[in-house]
C-alpha cells in the first residue's frame, strides 16, 4: 500500500511503525473471510482492509478523525484472527493500537460516552474498585430492563450469581515446590480475574506446585494494561505495565525466574508485547526481559511431567480464545493437555471466530457482541459437551450465561484430573 507520509510525520516512532505496517499490506481482502465483525455488519469498513485504509487515511491528515474512522475502528475486537489469515504480515495489531491511541488524543466523544469509558479504565484493572462495582451490579441486575442505555444493560448483566470471597493466594509471597523443585516462576494473578474468579489462580497454583515448581506472587504486580491500552489510554496502559515490569524484573535479579505464567490469555498477549510497547523507554532492556519470560500456563504445562490419565470421562469442548490462537498462535497446546490427561476433546465450528467478550467490547458495542455470542454458543452447544473449557476469564464470563454447562478454565480441569478438587462451577 502507497502511503503519504512527511519527512516531518516519519520523525514519530508511531508514525514510522504504522507507515512500515501499512507498507505491507496488499489489500488482497483475504481478511475479510475471517473477520467476525465483517461477517455480522457486511460492511468493508468494518473489516481489517476497510480499516487499514481508515487508519491510513486519519494519521496521513493527522488531527481531529472524522466520527465515520472513530465509529469503525471503536468496532473492531482486536481478536487478530486478520493476522492468523494475513499472508502479507501486516502487523495489525500494532497499527489499531496506534490509531486507538491517536483517536484517544484527538477526539473529543460524548459526555455520557466518555465517562463511561472512563469509569471502565478506573475500576476493572482494581480488583477492589471492581468487586465494589459487580456488587452494585449484582443488586441493579433485576432491574436491567428498566435501563434504556444498552451498554448499561450489559454492565449490570456481567454480575455474577455470586462474587467469590477474596482469595488470599492472590498476595505477594513464595509458593514451595511440593516435590524437587524444577522451576521457579511468577504468576501473573490479574486483576478483573482476582475480583470474577479467584478459583483461576487458586487452581493454577496447586497445578504447578505439584508438579516442582515453586511460584511467586511479586509484589507490585498487578493489572497488565491490555483493558486500557485497547482503549488508547497509554498513560494508564504503560503506568500498569511498568509497575510489573519493575516487579517481575526485581526477582529475576533476585532469586530469579525460569517463566512468567499467565492464566488469562488476554494478558498474555499483551505482555508479551512489553518488548514493542517500551521499545523507545529507559524500561526497553527489562520490559524486553519480561516479554521474553511471559508464558501462557499450557505452555509452562507442556515443559512440565503431566501426567497422563487420571481424568473422570468428560466430554470437554474447548474454546479457543482470540487472544491464545490468534495472538500468540496456541493452537493445539491446550487441548492435548487436556487430552492427555485422559478428556475427550471436541471443539466447535468456526473455532477460529471471536465469542465478542474482547475486552470491554462487550460492554462499550453489546449489539455486536451479542450477535457474536449468540453465534458461539450455538456451535459450542452443537458438540453436545459436558463442560467447556477456555483460557480466558473474559471468554469465560461472556459464555457462562446461556451455555447450558459449566465453563471453567482449562487449568482447573487439569488440576482435578492430577488430584485437585473438581470446579467449583461443576458442582450442582
């Protein structure tokens, strides 16, 4: 793709990055075959070429973004399934989050929408703030229906039936290897996981110390900045990442770490990004350090002895999350371990399509996301499962409601299956 950039523009790193990713691009369409929000609106410009050539066209003006690039960019899910397809690849990732951030600077929204946005990026990324909220949700959520502002409706129907006690595994401190230690690792314990589902971590942690791993909870570690850097909230977004940075780096001088292991998919990707996203900060050296240590928990699992059987027979449909297959191109790893420990293993039609969650996408674009949905658990639904299983609490909330079985996360299955209690969310 020709772009038009100055010799002026190309003096901003950002700029540089997005003209060399536009520069790739052939507009051949082939992401538009697996674009969801494209294959929901049939519109060009909700699909990964309609976009580039928005994007292009709003950084070569630079300025203000016309309201028609602000609507269609604030469409896309960034599940990056256009970059599993891409043959060209275009780093599209890096370049919505360019145009986010650039839009985020530029633009001016809606009083109401703004606020919204806002209390999103102050209360999510802080368990407390958020427990508080899914509280106030939880006693509105009878009353949703009352509530004309559909992105409203959504945030009082992502409360759930019961809000877990606080766990205290979530605390900075070190846990011993059960057996010779093989590895010494951090968890990334999150922060809307902390306050939706502490059986995630709890699960996590008795996983891989008993297989010989000592893990550690850092102090200092916390939100990873995806929620708000996909907002284009760099501030907030490089604020969260460098303080876990600062912390996972602190015990790599210390003690040090053979893996930073991650649970939540949306996490990971996002993490293991620190290298690009600090490329041009003092923290580069240690933010690429960190990146280079990140790993989703199957991918610590796979190095590990699991052993094999031990399962009860479940029929397990396994739903790949965007951020996992996509984003850091896990495609099988999670499903043979479930295999391995002795599941039956399905999966559903179009894995390769987003449920919707993305974030807070569900909340700021419910229509889409909904219609999303919908369309993955009827394809889930399809498989005749027994429980399904996912690597991302954000897939995990958006497929509870209307799935008819358990969704847990892939570690508490495995957990159960080499001797931990069976999910909580199974019971009943």
């Amino acid at each position: 793709m020709q772009t038009f950039f100055t010799p002026e523009q190309l003096q901003d790193p950002g700029i540089r990055t997005a003209n060399e990713i536009l520069r790739a691009c052939v507009h051949c369409g082939m992401c538009t075959a697996t674009c969801p929000t494209y294959q929901v609106l049939g519109d060009e410009l909700d699909s990964p070429r309609g976009r580039i050539y928005l994007i292009k066209d709003m950084l070569e003006a630079g300025g203000v973004p016309p309201a028609e690039t602000v609507r269609h960019v604030d469409r896309c899910l960034s599940c990056l399934s256009c970059m599993t397809t891409c043959p060209s690849g275009v780093h599209y990732m890096h370049l919505v989050d360019l145009a986010r951030a650039h839009i985020e600077k530029t633009h001016k929204r809606p009083l109401f929408e703004r606020a919204l946005r806002a209390l999103l990026a102050r209360v999510i990324p802080y368990p407390r703030r958020f427990r508080l909220a899914l509280l106030g949700a939880k006693i509105g959520k009878p009353f949703r229906r009352l509530i004309p502002d559909a992105r409203l409706r959504a945030m009082l129907s992502m409360a759930p039936r019961q809000i877990p006690p606080v766990s205290r595994n979530d605390d900075a401190q070190v846990f011993p290897a059960e057996s010779a230690r093989r590895m010494r690792v951090a968890l990334m314990t999150g922060c809307a996981q902390k306050a939706l589902d502490t059986d995630i971590n709890d699960a996590t942690i008795r996983l891989l110390t008993r297989l010989g791993c000592e893990v550690v909870v850092a102090r200092g570690a916390g939100c990873c900045g995806a929620l708000t850097h996909h907002m284009g909230k760099e501030a907030l977004a490089h604020g969260s990442a460098a303080a876990n940075i600062r912390a996972w780096s602190r015990e790599i001088a210390g003690e040090g770490l053979d893996a930073i292991v991650i649970n939540t998919s949306g996490c990971g990707t996002t993490i293991k990004d620190y290298g690009h996203m600090f490329a041009n900060d003092p923290l580069a050296e240690d933010a690429a350090r960190v990146a280079a240590l990140a790993a989703d928990v199957s991918e610590v699992l796979a190095r590990l002895d699991l052993p094999e059987g031990g399962a009860p027979r479940l029929r397990v449909a396994y739903h790949a999350a965007c951020s996992l297959q996509h984003g850091q191109k896990i495609t099988d790893l999670p499903k043979a371990l479930l295999a391995r420990v002795g599941y039956e293993v399905v999966e559903p039609a179009d894995a390769h399509l987003c449920c919707g969650s993305a974030g807070t996408y569900n909340l700021l674009q419910p229509e889409i996301s909904g219609e999303l949905k919908a369309r993955k658990l009827a394809t889930l639904r399809a498989t005749g499962p027994e429980v399904i299983a996912a690597g991302n609490i954000g897939c995990m909330v958006q497929l509870a409601e209307g799935a008819g079985v358990a969704v847990v996360h892939t570690v508490e299955l495995l957990d159960w299956a080499t001797g931990g209690p069976k999910p909580a969310k199974m019971e009943g």
